[in-house]
C-alpha cells in the first residue's frame, strides 16, 4: 500500500500523473537526476556539519584536559614548596 505522510494512495497518484502532464516524459528522467544530486549534497553537507561539530567538541575537551593537567602540576608544585 503507497502511504506517504499525510497524503494516500490515491493522492500520491493523482500527483503524479498531473506532474507526467505538465514536465513530460522526458523532462522526468532529468528532474529525477537533479533531485537525487540534490538530495546527495544535502546529505553530504549535513555529515560535513557532524563532524565539524564532532572535531570541535574534541578539541574543546581536549583544551579542559590539558587546562586541567596543568593546573594540577602547579598545585602539586605549591604543595611541595
């Protein structure tokens, strides 16, 4: 059964053959292409977005770890004086 959001079957259908009568069918194929390099790019930039969120999130723990290790050199030097 073809379900798509809010829309059934026949809603879906009916679309379809509205979109066949205005593009064509050989304007399809090419709407097809750039729909799936569009879809591809959007992907691609929302993995790019990820990691760039995922290196800041790193470099941001590894600045606390070093923030906190020197701080615990210069408190184990304080006590030793």
């Amino acid at each position: 059964m073809l379900f798509i959001g809010p829309l059934g079957g026949s809603e879906v259908i009916v679309i379809l053959i509205i979109v066949l009568i205005i593009f064509g069918p050989s304007k399809l194929p090419q709407m097809g292409q750039a729909l799936g390099k569009a879809i591809k790019e959007f992907k691609k930039a929302g993995q790019e977005l990820r990691s760039g969120v995922t290196d800041l999130d790193e470099e941001k723990d590894d600045k606390e770890k070093s923030s906190n290790a020197t701080e615990s050199k210069k408190d184990k030097e304080k006590k030793a004086s």
